[in-house]
C-alpha cells in the first residue's frame, strides 16, 4: 500500500496497524478507523460497513509454492485443488498463470 500512496503523492496519516482483518473491519464498523483490504477479504462480509474500489486499481501477487522434489501429502493435494478451482473461479486465467498451475501439476507428479 506504501507503494500505491508514494505513486500518488499522497502520505497516509497512520495511527495503528494490525495485521487482523477482522479486528480492522469491527473498528471500522464502530466508526473509528478507515481501512484498505483485498477484494478476497470483502466477499463474505458480515459487518456494517461501505466497501469502496481505489483509484487507481491496486493488486497484490498470492503465490502458493510447493517442494517438487517430495510428493503431496493427500491433504497438501486436495488443497492444490481446491486453490486452481477457486482461482481459475475468481479471475480469468491469462496464459502466464496456466502455464504457472500446469508446473505446479507436473512438478508434484
């Protein structure tokens, strides 16, 4: 985010930080902070609040990294699984990450 604000010339005028996004989203509900989540965070929300998109657009890099050279446990596996699906649901994959899920596969086998 420090980023995002230098590109813009803009300082943020930061009083806390926590790394627990539920606790950022129940201060926010009780109207006594302002806070920058992901999308992913804000799908399922249960709190009281107004989610607003930034400008310009801002994203952030998830990576999941596996030891080719020692088998999934099942778990491990099925957990792949669950993380292709969920992203190839999520976005529309562009060929760079196709080709990043497909080694993925093929370094597990």
């Amino acid at each position: 985010m420090s980023n995002m604000f230098e590109k813009q010339h803009l300082q943020a005028n930061v009083k806390f930080r926590t790394f627990d996004d539920y606790a950022l989203l129940s201060m926010v509900e009780n109207g006594i902070a302002v806070g920058v989540l992901p999308k992913l965070i804000l799908e399922r929300l249960n709190y009281r609040v107004e989610v607003r998109e930034i400008e310009p657009p801002c994203s952030r890099i998830i990576s999941l990294i596996v030891n080719g050279s020692t088998g999934l446990s099942p778990a491990a596996s099925r957990f792949l699984s669950v993380f292709e699906n969920e992203l190839a649901m999520r976005m529309s994959l562009k060929p760079k990450i196709k080709e990043f899920l497909c080694k993925l596969q093929c370094d597990q086998n």
